[in-house]
C-alpha cells in the first residue's frame, strides 16, 4: 500500500475502552492505534454503523448549551482534539489524554491505514470544495474510492435528495464536513445503516485538504497552539470562539472541578 501506514494487530476489539468525561461527555482515552484498530473492525461488524466525532474546548462550550448536541455526542465514538480537553482532563483526572486525536491529523491518517479498498463519500462545505478535497484525499489514500455526494448548503428538501445520493453511492465511509453541532447531529439523526457503516464528522478538514485554510506551521502544531494560528488567519470569524470561549471553557472545568462528587483520579 502507497503511504506506508498499516493498522495494528494488536489487543481485542472486545476490550472495555477506557475514557474520561468532559463536561458529561465520554470521550476515549486511547492511542491513535487503538482508535484505527477499533474503526477498521466497526467497518466489518454487522452491529450497525458507527459515528465518530472529535471534542476540543469550543465543543465543550456548545455541550453545555445544547441538549440535542449533547444527546448526539452520547451516540458516537468520541476522541481528544486538541490542548483545551487536555487541560481539562489534568484539572478533572490528574493526566492529560494519552494521545491528541484532533481529526484534522488522524482521519487522513485513518485513510491511509486502511488497506482493503473502501469507498469514501464527502458531504459538506461551501461548493467546490468537496470535490478538492477528495482529489487530495485520492493522493495521499489512492487505494480507495471517494465520491462527493454534496456541498454542505441544503435544506430539508435538499436532505432528501442527499441522503437518496448517498443511499446509492454504496459508501463504507461518510465524511460531513457541516461544522459543530450541525454535522453530529445530521450524522446521527439522517444516516443509518442505508448509508454507510463509519460516519465521521470532520469540521474544517475539507477546506484544509483543498486549500482553502492554511495549516499551522509543524512547530506551531507541535507546541498545541493552532488555534492561535486559525485566530490570526480568521479574526473576524474566530474572536469570539477563542477569546471568549477559551476562558468561558476553563471556567466551566473549574466548577467541574470542584462541584460535589467529582471522581477524582
């Protein structure tokens, strides 16, 4: 396989995952390892389709205030992404996440590791960027089959017609790129088995992939501080996600923290 990366052998899919809750949440506390090994198997098992999303500090804030998000979260797989949820968890557990799953690394990353040719639909952001995407995605996995099935402007008429498409597409894979909370909740609550066995919400991931957002410098992602980056790139759009949001998401874990019958350790 071109790319180089192949799925562990090791450990069974029947081992109790361990994980942390974040503001209610259960989100993993395993490797990337662990995380491939366990989706390669949900793509084979016949117990239905699986939803996977990510939750970094901005996610935590829209938990607290939106119970249909909250409701979508408890149905899916969901994996660390990014310092803010670490930093959470050395405040609520003592010990970050073992391991930084932040989609915008591990799903390209997932593609690759995947061996047997799988068939990828896209479903999400503005027009065109889609199809941008998925040749990038062709790239770096060129073993499997991708397919855009839509933008990621549609009302519920255009949801019918997305889901027929979909339906037909014949996908093991669906990634929707419609932003948080949008695309959990249309993952959970639209798609079903008709449509696929993995469901990925992957937020910016398409715009990254076809070039219409920068990444942050490798240093800069090394030393957990994209987010200072996107905010440089994207004032406007981002100020209000960051400045306030960052210290209204500490202030939350704080009274976490400290509320009656925290489990500590």
């Amino acid at each position: 396989m071109d790319g180089g990366q192949h799925l562990p052998q090791e450990a069974s899919p029947q081992v109790v995952m361990p994980e942390r809750r974040i503001a209610g949440i259960a989100v993993a506390n395993i490797t990337e390892a662990e995380a491939m090994r366990r989706l390669d198997a949900a793509l084979t098992s016949d117990a239905g389709p699986t939803r996977l999303a990510f939750l970094n500090a901005h996610c935590v804030n829209l938990v607290r205030a939106n119970p249909d998000y909250r409701e979508a979260l408890a149905a899916c797989l969901v994996l660390p992404d990014g310092i803010g949820v670490d930093i959470a968890a050395r405040l609520l557990y003592g010990a970050r996440f073992r391991e930084n799953l932040n989609g915008t690394d591990f799903v390209p990353r997932l593609l690759s590791a995947l061996d047997r040719p799988l068939r990828v639909a896209l479903i999400g952001g503005a027009p065109g960027v889609a199809e941008r995407a998925a040749g990038r995605f062709g790239e770096i996995a060129p073993h499997h089959a991708y397919v855009t099935i839509s933008d990621g402007y549609f009302d519920a008429a255009g949801q019918a017609v997305v889901l027929t498409a979909l339906e037909h597409a014949d996908a093991d894979i669906v990634l929707v790129a419609m932003g948080v909370p949008a695309q959990e909740l249309f993952l959970v609550n639209a798609l079903n088995s008709r449509h696929g066995r993995l469901f990925v919400g992957v937020g910016a991931l398409f715009d990254f992939y076809a070039g219409n957002v920068s990444r942050a410098p490798a240093l800069v992602r090394r030393l957990r501080m994209e987010w200072v980056w996107r905010l440089g790139l994207e004032p406007a759009r981002l100020w209000r996600r960051y400045i306030l949001g960052n210290p209204a998401f500490l202030l939350g874990i704080l009274r976490d923290r400290f509320a009656p019958r925290h489990p500590i350790g």
